[in-house]
C-alpha cells in the first residue's frame, strides 16, 4: 500500500511540475559572410524589420525606436499585427531583446533575444532565441493551440527571418 501511495504521490508531483513549467525555448543560428558592422546595420534597428520576408511594416507607436521601453507595431504581409515592447538594446554587444505584448500568433508570455557576433574573418553569427508559452493554456490538445503548434510558428518565424537575413546581408 505504500508504494502505491509513493508511486501515486510521485506521478502526482511530476504533472504538477510539467503544469508549472510550460515554457518552451527555441533558438535558431545562422552564419553570414558578412561582418558584424554589415549585418547589424541591416537588423539592429528596433524601427525597421523590413528584413524579414513576412514583416510588411514596422512602425514605432511610442518611445524612441532604439530606446528601452519603445513599442512598435509589425504588419504582417498576410495580415494580422503584432505588438512589441524593446526591453534591452545595446550598439556595442550588438544584442536586442523585446517581448510580444499582443499578438496574431499562437503565444503568450513570449521574450526574445537577436544578437549579432563575429564567426571569423568577415563572418557573423546571427543567433534569435526566445522563450514563450503557447497561446491557450486551457485547450493543450486543441488544434493550432498546443505546445506543437506554438514552436512551429515560432520556428518558421526564426528560420524564415534568418534565412532572408543572410541573403539581404551578403
């Protein structure tokens, strides 16, 4: 009787566990034949993500565009807005970070990295990481709202941004 109150009481603490730590984290890097100074004159302003295939516009609806604290708003080409807040950024280490307030996509709580650095001789390192928690908590298994769908979007968003980088940087 004891073990299977140990065993039930151990299974019972690991889903309570999993519930509680739902973050996902992804990160995706590319390798440019760029120097650093080229690749983040191309995407190290808060202002302009006119360098990524699905950003239509990028406007700035408050702050100054590479102060802490600034938002903007992207269009996406095949409609839908997403809303960002700048919560760090800094010329010198070549590295943004901000966080989605709002948001067509299937996350919540999602804060993000974009870092530029030297891979060699002319190349840079171009790496975008974030953490996020699907959209819909309440409907884990409902179609476009599980963990799944939300590391996919997020997936295509880094790849596709990253790959259209390194062609606009080279």
């Amino acid at each position: 009787m004891k073990k299977v109150l140990l065993a039930c009481a151990l299974a019972f603490v690991a889903t309570a566990n999993a519930a509680i730590d739902e973050t996902i984290r992804l990160k995706e890097s590319i390798e440019i034949n760029a120097p650093v100074e080229k690749v983040w004159a191309k995407m190290g302003s808060f202002a302009d993500m006119s360098w990524h295939p699905a950003i239509e516009k990028t406007e700035i609806t408050s702050g100054k565009a590479d102060e802490v604290g600034a938002t903007r708003v992207l269009t996406l080409k095949g409609g839908g807005n997403v809303n960002e807040v700048l919560t760090s950024f800094d010329a010198g280490s070549t590295t943004m970070k901000y966080e989605i307030t709002e948001s067509v996509l299937p996350v919540r709580d999602y804060g993000a990295t974009l870092k530029v650095e030297s891979a060699g001789e002319g190349k840079s390192l171009v790496t975008w990481r974030a953490m996020f928690k699907r959209k819909d908590p309440a409907s884990p298994g409902a179609p476009g709202q599980d963990d799944a769908a939300a590391k996919e979007a997020i997936t295509g968003v880094f790849k596709s941004g990253l790959e259209n980088l390194k062609k606009v940087s080279e």
